[in-house]
C-alpha cells in the first residue's frame, strides 16, 4: 500500500506541475474507450460492450463515478420533456414531442453489467445520470478499468442525436455511449441532459461499430479497415461478401466522438493546403426530403462546392487563431441544425450555398473553441458559442465579402440590445441549464460572448487582441480553460488590469452608456464634459473631426485599468488623457481651438462599444451652434 502511495504522489507531482504559462497548478482527468457495438438498424437499436480505462490526475480520492445517459432523456417524462413542455419559448424542434414518442421510438441506454477491475460494482441510474459507487476509491495518479456491457435504443430524431431526421438521414449518432462525466477542480459534473451542452473529458477512442453493409459512414478519428468498407475511403478494397460490416474507428486527444450513417450517402474528400483532410458524406442522388425551394440538382452543387469553401475557413481560421491541430475533419448531414463534434460536424444539409457555407463555418470554427479548448460549455456557454460566434463572423466576412465588411458583429450587437431593451436579459456567468428562456440562453451565448471579444479588442487594442487569441489557443490547446483562464492571457498580452471588465460585463447585467453632456469654448479652447449615464465604466475614445477635415483622437484609460492600449490609427494624431476614476460620473477634455473649427465630436466611432444609446454619442457642431442660436433670447 505504501508502495503504491508513493507512486501516486510522484505521477501527481508531474500532472500538476504549471508547463503552460497558465498561472495556477493545472491538472485534467484522462479516459480510453474501447467501444464495441452491434446495430440492429431496422429496430433502430445496438447491443455494446464498453472498456473504460480511467486516470485520476486530480489531488483527490474519488469514492464515486458518474456516467452519462443522454438517450434517457428521450422519453415521456423526463427533465428534457418537461423542461420543454414548461419553458416559456420551448425550442421549436422539441416543443411536446418527447412526451408523444410511442415506446419504439424513444431512446434509452440499459446496463446489463458494469465491472470494476473484474469486479461486479454497485451503481444506480436516475434519469440521464448512472451514479457508480466503487469498490475500491481511486487514488491520485491510479488508473481503473471499468467494464459494461449495455443495450441502446436510438430515439427518433428530435435534438442532435437519433434515427431518420427531417432531411432522411438514418442515424445522426452523437452522444450515443455511457459518457464517463468530467471532474475538475470544481468536482463532479453529471449535468442531467435537458438538451443544453456538453463537458467531457480528454482520452482516446477505439470504436468498432457493426451495421448493414448498405450503410455510408463517417466519424470522428481515422477509418482503420478502409481496405475492406471502400465508400471513398480506399481506392481499392476487398468488401467482404456478407450482410454487415464491422467500420473500425480510432481517436486520440478528443473528448467525445460522433458518428452518422446512411444507405445513400455519397462520400467525397479534400485537402486542405498544409491543414486536414475533409471528408464530406451527403445526400446527392436522393429525391430532397423538405428541400422547399431547392431542387435536388440545386442541393448537390452546394455541397459540390461546399469543399472549397470550407478548406479557405480552415486556411483562415489557422492563420489568425491557431493551427488546426488534427489531420482530418469530416462534415456529415444529419442531425437538426449544426452541432459540433471533435473533428467533425453534423448538420442539416437542404439550404441555400450561403446558408450551407454558413452552417459548415460555424461548427468547425468550434473545433477551435470546443474541440480543442475544451471549456466547459455547460457552464460558460458564452465561452463555447460566443467566440465561436466572433471568429466564424470574421471567416463568413472573408469568403464572401474579402474582409471588408465595416461591422461583422453588427448583428450581435443588435441581438444584445434587443435582449435588454426586453428586460429579460441575464448575465453570461448564469449556467447554460438555467436560464430563464431559451432567448435569453442564445443572446447571452451566442450574441452576447461574441460582442464581449469585439469589445475587448476595443479596451487593450487590435493588434493585442489578435496576438492574445493565438496565445489564448496555443496555451490551452487539450485542455479545458474558463473564463478567468482567458482574462489571465489576455492581461499578460495588453500588461492591463482586466478583472474589472470581466466582473461588469460576464457577471452582471449592468449596461454602458456613455455621452457628451456638454460642449463650452471660450475663445482658444474648447471643452468637451463626458457623462458616464450607465454603471458599467470603459476607457473612452473621443474623435473630433475639425472642419478642414483633419481629425484628432482623445484617449481617456480608466483608471483601473493600469495600462493604455496601443495606438489604432496611426494616421490620426492621440492624445493620451489622465485616467477616468470610475467612481466620476463626468470627465472633460480640454481641445486647444475655438468650437467653431470642430466639424463633430463622437464618442467609439469604431462602435464596438456596446453602448445602449448611442443617440447621445455624436454632436454635430453646426447643427449644435444652429440650436443655440434659435435658443438664445
């Protein structure tokens, strides 16, 4: 026993040492899976057998493991059903259908046997969640072997995962296996699945999945036997003459892996020039199911030039946040919309090119911000979405309008004023189960993460940001970062205080609101008064423009911040001014010059911003005089 002590401290002195420039002891949970399962395709169901080896890096002696069930959760009854049944604004691809699923249709894991080491363990299962109490705990640095052998119904498609979606595809098979639950330096996560997102833990993947030798695959990994299944994955191949086929698949460093099949899948490939292969498996020759408008000659040029497209957003997206660090990425139709898997996607092919591009962009840009910075998305889903949310709106503004758009995030920005014009907004630091309505979900996430990036460019300046979100990806590449983990980066990259930000702007739902209350010259001089109208504080750019068309830009830090950003334009002349306080609701700029040379006066003309009334942002200086004029007895 005290041999064994000793070992687990020594590995554990390893797993915590701080190689990363992270700034705290970090360590992460590690978990193998040989996955073995048999499809009865017509019945829509697999018997499986499932090897977990399971390595607690952490400090801590675990007395108890979690699984997840997510098919549990596609029957009458449970939390998923009843959340969307009582939900304000229910998604509109669940709404009651869980609760309407005859007993055929619904999904379920059942196990039949869970081992610990060769021993028979004790467990329970409540809802989407298996509660394993151990034999033995699992000391530091231990690693355990668990055994299961399980049956599966897959349920027909209502949410990501299941069986003949709306466009026809047979099985979109994501989050189909007992998930072994993350621990971290919070504990446990076993989030009971109501249809949010997702946390899982680094390992590899040994999958053998067995099927009707009709079937089309495609996966996350590397087909192993791709000279006996053919379908585009070998250019010569010895198909075995029988009814099935065993598809092996293998996956290193990922946290999950997804899988979608289909009889009439038309499989084409890629290479993107120094970054993965791709892989693309569609519904070409089939009649369009719901297609619309799109004939299905229309639907299969789109996907035909889907494969450009998507190898220019990988070239940008490894050019400006980070390398693509796996050798493959495969784009698969199914499912109900866009959901992201590690190296691969399943989404919902009958669109339009824009649309389908579109779609294709914002999953993969997620291997960036899901795959392989692993964040806990259930709990900073503005995290996951949001930034994923800003750089696919930079990479759909390069494809298709060479990066000239003057404002990609406009439609965040709207999205998160309209939110809180509605007084239903809620802050991002709320878990992504627990908010209120599925709207106020989606602008926190997805809008709301996306305007918090823009903006912090704006504080610590363009050319920072942009070095701090490769140093943000390459810091914490495999590993699962939060919110604070990325402020620490970007701090070290702008030398500024940031924690004042994040706390105004993550934490509450505080709003910024900026104008200019008043303009006075005596002569020589004007001075310009600022007033701080909301109660979240920013650093402040103030441009005039002068009536000979020049212009000069006044810079005001706050205080807080400790530090200045760089300058943006180098074209137009700054003036550093002292610190705002936060605590002084005004300020004034001294301008040498009478008011009568200033043409306008504008508070972020850049507007990023998130400033909730921009109405008191501009002063138009004639229009300014012409009023004084009419207003003076």
């Amino acid at each position: 026993m005290k041999t064994r002590l000793l070992l687990s401290i020594i590995i554990l002195s390893f797993c915590t040492l701080d190689t990363s420039g992270q700034g705290r002891d970090y360590w992460q949970q590690e978990v193998d899976y040989e996955i073995d399962i048999e499809v009865d395709a017509p019945n829509h169901q697999f018997t499986g057998y499932q090897r977990v080896d399971y390595t607690n890096h952490s400090p801590d002696t675990l007395e108890r493991v979690f699984y997840h069930l997510y098919f549990n959760a596609f029957q009458p009854g449970s939390m998923m059903d009843v959340r969307s049944r009582t939900i304000e604004d229910p998604d509109s691809r669940v709404g009651d259908r869980i609760s309407q699923l005859p007993d055929d249709e619904i999904g379920y894991h059942h196990i039949n046997s869970l081992e610990q080491g060769g021993e028979p363990v004790d467990y329970s299962v409540d809802g989407t969640i298996l509660d394993v109490k151990l034999n033995e705990p699992i000391l530091p640095g231990e690693t355990v072997t668990f055994a299961m052998e399980f049956d599966s119904q897959v349920p027909r498609q209502i949410r990501r995962s299941g069986w003949k979606n709306k466009e026809g595809v047979e099985f979109s098979m994501s989050q189909w296996y007992p998930k072994v639950s993350e621990y971290d330096e919070d504990g446990w996560h076993p989030n009971p699945y109501i249809g949010r997102e997702f946390y899982g833990v680094f390992g590899s993947f040994d999958v053998k999945i067995t099927i009707d030798s009709s079937y089309v695959m495609g996966a996350t990994g590397h087909l192993q036997n791709a000279d006996e299944i053919g379908h585009g994955y070998a250019e010569t191949y010895e198909r075995p003459n029988t009814r099935k086929l065993t598809w092996h698949w293998q996956a290193d460093n990922v946290h999950d892996f997804m899988w979608g099949a289909d009889p009439d899948f038309t499989h084409r490939t890629a290479q993107v020039p120094g970054g993965p292969n791709l892989h693309f498996l569609y519904q070409a020759d089939t009649v369009a199911v719901n297609a619309n408008r799109y004939s299905q000659a229309e639907l299969r040029k789109n996907w035909e030039q889907l494969p450009e497209y998507t190898s220019e957003a990988f070239q940008f997206m490894s050019k400006h946040f980070g390398k693509y660090p796996y050798d493959k990425f495969t784009v698969i139709q199914g499912g109900d919309g866009g959901m992201e898997y590690p190296m691969a996607t399943l989404i919902t092919g009958n669109r339009s090119l824009g649309s389908l591009v579109g779609v294709t962009v914002h999953e993969l840009v997620h291997s960036w911000y899901h795959g392989v910075l692993a964040t806990n998305e259930s709990r900073y889903p503005w995290m996951d979405e949001g930034f994923t949310t800003y750089t696919s709106s930079l990479t759909m503004d390069h494809l298709f309008n060479n990066g000239r758009s003057e404002n990609p995030h406009e439609s965040s920005y709207q999205s998160y004023f309209r939110m809180h014009k509605s007084g239903r907004f809620e802050a991002l630091d709320t878990h992504a189960d627990h908010f209120e309505t599925n709207t106020a979900y989606g602008t926190a996430s997805y809008s709301t993460g996306a305007v918090f990036l823009n903006q912090l460019r704006y504080i610590v300046g363009t050319e920072t940001f942009t070095r701090g979100m490769k140093r943000y990806f390459d810091s914490w590449k495999f590993k699962h970062p939060d919110g604070r983990d990325f402020l620490r980066v970007m701090e070290k990259e702008s030398d500024m205080v940031l924690d004042w930000y994040y706390q105004y702007f993550i934490e509450s739902t505080k709003t910024i609101d900026y104008g200019i209350e008043s303009v006075l010259g005596n002569g020589t001089s004007t001075f310009v008064t600022l007033e701080r109208v909301g109660l979240t504080p920013m650093p402040i750019d103030l441009m005039v423009e002068y009536n000979d068309g020049t212009r000069e830009l006044f810079y005001i830090p706050l205080r807080i911040m400790r530090g200045e950003k760089e300058e943006e334009l180098p074209d137009i002349p700054r003036t550093i001014q002292s610190d705002w306080p936060w605590v002084n609701p005004t300020y004034t700029v001294a301008i040498s010059g009478p008011a009568s040379d200033i043409k306008r006066i504008e508070i972020d003309p850049s507007k990023r911003l998130a400033d909730i009334n921009r109405d008191n942002n501009l002063i138009l200086m004639e229009e300014r005089m012409k009023e004084a004029t009419e207003e003076a007895p």
